[in-house]
C-alpha cells in the first residue's frame, strides 16, 4: 500500500484552469461533446454531435430521442474534452446555460449546415445552449 | 446545401444499442469518464477518474472542490466513451444511479487502491455511485 501511494504520487499531474480565450477555442474546435439534462430519473449525460458559436451551442437532434426529450427548454451543460490515457493528462471545458428549440433560420449566418451528425438517421430537432458561462481545465502530464 | 447533404449523409453510421456484457466491459476498462450531477446552477458535468465493480462506480474527489460539493447523496450518471473524429465512429455507456459518501473500507474488497485519480493532491471524499441502470451505444463507422 505503501509503495502504491508513492508509485501513484509519481504519475500525478497539476490541475490549472484555462484562460476563457482558450476555453472558447477548444469549443469551437470540436466536433462532439456530451450533454448533461435531467430526466425524471435525474442527471442524464449523452454523447452528441455540438458546434459552438461563441459561447452558444447548436445540435440537431432525433425527434422522440432519449436526449430530445429530456431537453426540454431549461438548464443543461455541454461539456468537450480530450485526454491522453498514457500520459495521464488531459483538458476540459464545460459550458452551462439555457436550452431552447430553435428552428434552422435561428442557426448564426452562413452555418446553414451547423452542426454536421454523425449519426444517421433525420435529425430535425434544432437546439441552442445560450451559454452564460464557461469554464475550462488543463491536467498536466 | 444540396451537395453538402449528400454528402453529410455518406458519412453517417448507424447507432445500435450495446448489450449489457458489452456495457460491463467497456466500463471496466475505462479509467476516466464524466460524472453529471446537479448544483444550484443545473446540470453539471465533469471529467473524473473512476473505477467500476459491476455497475458500481468508485471515485475519490477533493474535499471542497465543485463535484465534491455538488455530489451530495442523491442521484447522478457516469458516462465513458471513445470516438475516432476520423472515421465519425465511437461508443458510450451510461450508468445511472445513487451517490454516496462511503470510507474507503467501503470498496470492494482488495481494491484499497480505487481508484487512482491522475490528479495531484488529497482526495479524502471517497464516493460510489450505485448504478441501477446501465446502457450503451456504438456509433458504426
């Protein structure tokens, strides 16, 4: 057990939280995302495909879906990251705010084609996360 | 936009839903994932590590930080996945279930070592989550 510890202290890495500027570029520059709503059986997290816009969030979702209809309009968070198993690093950034239908002419201009499923299937459900406020976090290896 | 469907459309897989073994498996090789819980703020979802025993989820939090706080007894999901961007491909699991304060005396037995955060510093909140729910999906390439 001893041995375990030190062994374990050694991998370790700092936790230093991001700069907003760089929490907004890791957003936009990812693809998928998950979603954390609530449902009457509590907090819900699922994969989903997202595209930010600042600090707003657009997905296209199935009609009837676990997440379409556990989004209804209200709070929800998004939340991107990317880790590195071997190193044992890491970074996030979360994404909090309100949740609301919108159609696609509310999409910002010239994204007609925000954000693009990886999933098949009709995806008719648009949805915008207005995010009030946005968050970020580096492990270091 | 015509073009840009099409070719949307060449891309996407086809989700299908995983068994429970499957689900079992992918959760207890993962060793870092997302915890969603609520604070007064909503929904909420960080990157933790975490170890499971069945459908049980084993974490050890810092007293004080935000999940720590937010975790309090009460309902919460622990989500693991893995995407290939290249291919548009991955798979997710998703437990559901209670969250509880435990001491370490609490896990499993011959575990004292779950599980290992990658994080430095004290991590005296040991926590498990009880899933009574478990289910995954593959995104196919």
């Amino acid at each position: 057990m001893r041995l375990i510890d030190e062994a374990e202290k050694l991998f370790q890495g700092e936790i230093v939280d991001l700069e907003r500027p760089e929490c907004l570029r890791l957003l936009e520059l990812s693809r998928v995302g998950r979603i954390a709503v609530n449902d009457p059986d509590g907090p819900l997290v699922v994969p989903v495909n997202g595209r930010a816009d600042g600090e707003d969030v657009y997905f296209r979702l199935r009609e009837g879906s676990q997440l379409a209809l556990a989004l209804a309009d209200g709070r929800a968070a998004y939340e991107v990251d990317g880790f590195d198993e071997f190193r044992q690093a890491g970074w996030s950034v979360l994404v909090r705010g309100e949740v609301r239908r919108i159609s696609p002419e509310d999409l910002p201009e010239h994204r007609s084609e925000w954000p693009r499923p990886w999933a098949a299937g009709e995806r008719d459900v648009w949805v915008r996360l207005a995010g009030d406020s946005i968050s970020g976090r580096r492990l270091l290896p």
